[in-house]
C-alpha cells in the first residue's frame, strides 16, 4: 500500500493517523515534526526571559543600595546638624552674657584701683566714683538699658510704682514729686519701675 493509499484509508476510516513514506522517524512514532523545533525556540525564549529578569533584578538591587547609601549619608547629616545645633544653642545659653561681663570688667578695675588709691581726699575719692559710675551707664547703654523719667512726670502705674501720695499746690494732680529708686527700661520693656511719689492737688 502505498502512502498516498494508507492516507485514504485514513480519511475514509476517520482514524487520527498520519503516514507518509516511513523515512521519517518522528512520523513514524506519531510526532510532528516542526515539535522539536518548537521546544527548543521555547527553550531559547525562557532562558532569554530569565537573562532580562536578572538583568533587572541585579539593575533593581543596584538603585536601591545607592538609594540606601544616599539614605544613610542623609540621615548622618541630619543627625550631626542636629548635634551642633543643640550644642550652639546650649552655648549660647550658657555665654549669653559674656559680651556683657567682657565689658563690665574694665568698671570692676576701675573699682579695684579706686579702693586701693591712696589719698585723703574725698573730691578725689568723689570724683573717681563718678568716673566710674558714668562707665557703668555707658556700658549698660550699649545693652539697651535707660533710665525711666521720674520727677515731675505724670504717674503711669506701668512705668512707676506709687509707694507715697501727698497733697501739694506746686505739683498737678497725680504728678510725680519726688523718686525713690531708679527705674529701667531694657529696650522698651520695664525691668523695674521707678520707686516715687505722687501728688494730690489741694
């Protein structure tokens, strides 16, 4: 029978069945033969998938380290700007004042020469005082530091401190005639009203 005849009687016998000429191998063992083929171009297609997957799997894990080194160099620096600034702060708590008593010390010399001046003479005792007193208010100018006007103001219970009231015809009402202890702003707050008394019109 030849393979044109087995063909026919396949088709007439509905039989699933291919025959050709039986040099085929893969034919005569009921295989296409384009099956080999295509395992192998699967084959190739898998592994080619699997290259790109780890070539972006080893991409991915690469951004991902710098990511973490930029990370880890960020966080560093927050924590070292953090250190120095409550180390700044604490310092400058802690020195605020030094300006401050940097320039009070030339008033202490001047203190210390004066006691130790010698001389019996109370104009130039009198005198060194005032010197001395007039670098002080110097220094505390430069701080902001004023005296609060006292004497012959009107009473403001925010600049002064009324401790006395007494009746007078050379003073208005509610006028400050006399001042007990110096009052001071710093800049524009009161660090301490002035100590007066107040009059009563008659």
């Amino acid at each position: 029978m030849t393979s044109e005849d087995k063909n026919r009687f396949t088709k007439a016998t509905g039989e699933d069945e291919f025959f050709n000429d039986g040099n085929n191998p893969a034919t005569r063992r009921g295989q296409d033969p384009a099956e080999p083929n295509l395992k192998e171009a699967r084959g190739e297609a898998k592994e080619a998938d699997i290259s790109l997957l780890q070539k972006q799997l080893g991409d991915a894990e690469a951004r991902s380290d710098d990511f973490y080194n930029r990370l880890a160099r960020l966080q560093a620096d927050y924590e070292n700007f953090r250190r120095r600034s409550r180390q700044e702060k604490e310092d400058l708590y802690k020195y605020a004042s030094e300006q401050l008593v940097l320039r009070l010390l030339p008033v202490l010399d001047n203190f210390e020469r004066a006691l130790t001046a010698e001389g019996n003479s109370l104009q130039d005792y009198k005198s060194g005082v005032e010197m001395i007193y007039r670098q002080l208010m110097d220094v505390l100018s430069l701080e902001g530091v004023m005296a609060i006007p006292a004497v012959g103001e009107s009473f403001d219970p925010v600049k002064h401190e009324a401790v006395l009231r007494e009746e007078s015809d050379e003073y208005p009402e509610n006028t400050i005639t006399e001042e007990f202890r110096r009052g001071y702003f710093l800049k524009d707050k009161v660090i301490r009203p002035a100590m007066v008394k107040v009059s009563n019109s008659l």
